[in-house]
C-alpha cells in the first residue's frame, strides 16, 4: 500500500476513526499494530513472515542482552542478532549481486561458471525496519537503552506504518515511550498533520512524478546521446525528482504519525541549501546519516585517531551507505564520490581553519556544494556505468554526436522548478517549517493548501511508487 492511493485514504481514515473511539490504550495499540501489517501485506503478505522474524529474534536477543552477566554471553546474543538481521537483508538485497560478482571473478580466473537464474524479490522496507530494529539490539549491548517493558511497544515499533518502508529510520528511545503512554492528536495536530500529508503527496506526485519524473527518463532511457543542455537538465530534474519523491514521502510520514499523536523525526531540511558536505548530510536523509555515523563511523575510529583513520573511517562509511541504497556498483560510485567530497572538504577545513566566508562566498560555495551533488546523483540514477559516463560527458560538453532530446517545454518547466527549489531551500535554511507556516497568514495557507490538494486530485493516477521503496 502507498500513500498516493485512493487505497490509502480509506486506510487511514478508518485507522484514525479507530483511534479516535474510547477504547483501552492497549486496544488502540492492537489497533495500530494490526493495520501496519495490513499496511504491509498489501503489498506483498508473505513477507510480514520477515517482519515477524526480525521482530521476535531482535526482541528475545534484546532481553538475553539485558539479562546476560557474562561478556561472551552478551556477544553470543549480539551476534545472534546481527547475523539474522543482516542475513536477511543480504540473502533478499544483495543475494544475485554476490552471485553475480562471484561469477566475474571466477571467469577472470580463467573458469566458466553460469549462475542459475535468480528469483528473489527485494521485500519492500527491508532496508529501514532491519537498521531500526539492529538499533535497539546494538544500543542495549553497548548500554545506551533498556529494552522496551512490553512485546506489544517493541512490535509497534518496528511495524508503525507510517514510518515502516521508507523512514524515517526511528530509534526505539524515540518511538517505543511514545507507545508506552496513552496519544491522541489534539485539533492543531490534526490540522497540521493533514497538511503535511498535502505537502508531501504535492511533492510527490505533482513535483516529482508529474513534472520532472517524464524529464529524466527521457535523458536517462539511454536511446539518444544527450548534449550540454540536455544532460543537464536531465541530471537537475532528477536532483529535483529524488528530493521531492523522498522528501515528500518523509513529510506524509511524520503527517501521517502526527494525525495520530505520534512525533517522528525530521528527514530532511532543506539539503540544496546545504553549504559544503558535511553540511548536507546533516539535512539530507538525516535519519540514515544519524545512523552510519553512530553505529559505523564512530566504531570505525571517526575523528580520534589522528587523519589516516578519519579519512578511512569516512570513506568505509560512505562506501557502505552507497551499497545500502542498492546492490550495484554504480550506488558504491555514488557513496564513494561523498566520501572523497568529505575528505576533500575535511582537508580544506584545516588548511583554511581561520577562514569565514561572506555572503557572497557562501553562496558560491552551495552553488558549487549543489553542482557537485548533482555529479554524484549522475551514479545515483544511472542503470550502468556506461550509461552514467555518456550523461556525465554530455555534462562536461563532450559528446560530439549528441542529439537534441528534450522539448523546450520541458527544459523551461524543469528550470523553473529547480530555480524555486533552490531559492525556497535558500530562504529556510537557518529556520524550521512549522516556524514558517506560524508565521504566515491562515488565508494564504489556506489557499495554498487548496491549490496542493487539487493538484493531487487532478494527478491521482498518474503517480508511481515511491524511488526509495526499492532500497
């Protein structure tokens, strides 16, 4: 079940109707829990089966963890944990990319193997709810948190819908005390969370499928060699697409929970704004970011022990996020380019300590932050590195045989599009979307928001799945 479906607003107004009646908390809890695996056997039910593993392994190895005295016997139950988890994942994500790299190296040895062919499908959310639930097992061997007092909490934990297949990626000290204690959502909560889910459908399917969607697949399909102008923009679209598809999933999200009483974590904020890299993975998917740095980069060595290590530590990092976003070679590019971006920019940071730069500076260093991101997303979409290099010569003007692609249409829409991005991200970059919206005037927001929401009506249809659902 998505979020842009007619599918989903029966869904969610018979689950708000449940949760707004005078039941016990723990009757609403079951309530809950019951329509996320709704929510998630909609798509495919046997794969709840995974849920329930992941679930009760985590939960058991969780109490062992808590109860153990004994330092191996804290490992054995880590370890239980951890080889589950991640078995799963990459027996469903990464099984045919092994295979197949397995099989490359062993023609280059000389021997001929076939593979047999692969039928595996990728459970969708398989990569969110696996780092949610390896959190709580990872924070209660390293003493950070307590497991939850109740089954009922640590199951509603990993299967809460609104955050269950695409993020944000919750800790349990986040989520699990909210669903200790009775939530319900107060009239400005309502109202508020409904127009988040406005804004973040608009984003979505008007945005991100209905204007810059059609654009990009047209430079990316491969048939025609793309010029300048053509790869360009084909590349700002997607830069454009991939925000808006993600970020406007993130935003329904925290809606949807909000409409029940529940606060997820901010996703993004305002990441094109960003002013360098470590910047922009701080407001860019700021939950994952959150997570490669706790439970990678800092056990890696991060930044205590001495450059060599950072630099290391950065680079495994990112090369490792890149693969968590998809088994190929073109996502490990992707995580590598950030790597390298971020150790770049670290040795600059020390070479240039005392420097501060002005207005003018700074704009000319996110300008620069964003044309560099948008050379990484060339990795990021491309289905080949073929198909990557050919985009990226057309960016850099080197395609002699280039072929005029897209209409003038579409390169005016798309521009107008990442120009308003842009300058919107500018203007809220140092301030919050609730801080703007408590300022502005409810008239104008309340126009806006009957424009967004006839712009989702009209689109309903024409929109597709969300990007970040097949990682």
């Amino acid at each position: 079940m998505v979020f842009n479906s007619l599918v989903f607003v029966v869904f969610f107004a018979i689950v708000l109707l449940l949760h707004a009646m005078p039941f016990p908390w723990r009757v609403k809890k079951v309530n809950l829990l019951v329509a996320s695996y709704i929510f998630y056997a909609a798509w495919n039910p046997p794969f709840v089966i995974l849920l329930w593993v992941s679930t009760v392994v985590d939960w058991f190895a969780a109490r062992g963890l808590a109860q153990a005295e004994q330092q191996w016997k804290r490992r054995a139950w880590m370890l239980l944990s951890i080889v589950v988890s991640l078995g799963l994942l990459c027996y469903f994500k990464y099984g045919h990319f092994l295979v197949e790299n397995f099989a490359h190296l062993v023609s280059l040895a000389g021997f001929k193997y076939s593979p047999p062919q692969s039928s595996i499908v990728l459970p969708i959310g398989i990569s969110f709810y696996t780092f949610a639930t390896m959190s709580y097992t990872l924070d209660i061997y390293l003493r950070r948190s307590v497991p939850a007092r109740n089954f009922l909490d640590y199951a509603l934990f990993v299967t809460f819908f609104p955050h269950l297949v695409a993020g944000p990626i919750m800790r349990p000290t986040e989520l699990v005390p909210q669903f200790e204690v009775p939530h319900k959502a107060t009239p400005d909560q309502l109202r508020f969370g409904l127009a988040l889910m406005t804004l973040g459908l608009f984003e979505k399917a008007v945005l991100a499928d209905g204007f810059l969607g059609p654009v990009v697949d047209q430079v990316y399909n491969g048939r025609v060699v793309p010029g300048f102008v053509d790869a360009w923009v084909g590349t700002l679209a997607f830069s454009g697409q991939i925000f808006c598809d993600f970020a406007g999933y993130s935003i329904t999200a925290i809606g949807a929970a909000l409409c029940l009483g529940f606060a997820l974590s901010d996703n993004f904020r305002f990441p094109y704004a960003a002013i360098g890299f470590t910047d922009f993975w701080r407001r860019w998917h700021i939950t994952l970011s959150a997570w490669l740095r706790d439970y990678l980069y800092i056990p890696l060595g991060g930044n205590r022990h001495g450059d060599a290590r950072t630099y290391f530590s950065l680079m495994a990092t990112m090369l490792i996020g890149g693969l968590w976003h998809g088994a190929s070679w073109t996502f490990v590019v992707w995580g590598g380019l950030h790597g390298l971006y971020l150790s770049v920019e670290r040795v600059l940071r020390k070479r240039f300590s005392g420097y501060r730069p002005g207005p003018i500076a700074s704009a000319g260093l996110g300008l620069l932050t964003f044309v560099l991101v948008n050379v990484a997303w060339v990795f990021f979409r491309a289905k080949t590195f073929h198909q990557a290099m050919v985009i990226l010569r057309g960016m850099f003007g080197r395609n002699a045989h280039a072929e005029p692609v897209l209409a003038a249409i579409y390169i005016i829409t798309t521009m107008m599009i990442i120009g308003g991005l842009l300058l919107a991200h500018s203007f809220m970059r140092n301030q919050t979307l609730e801080a703007a919206i408590g300022r502005a005037h409810p008239t104008a927001l309340t126009a806006l928001w009957t424009i967004m929401a006839f712009a989702v009506v009209i689109q309903h249809g024409e929109s597709n799945g969300f990007i970040y659902f097949q990682f």
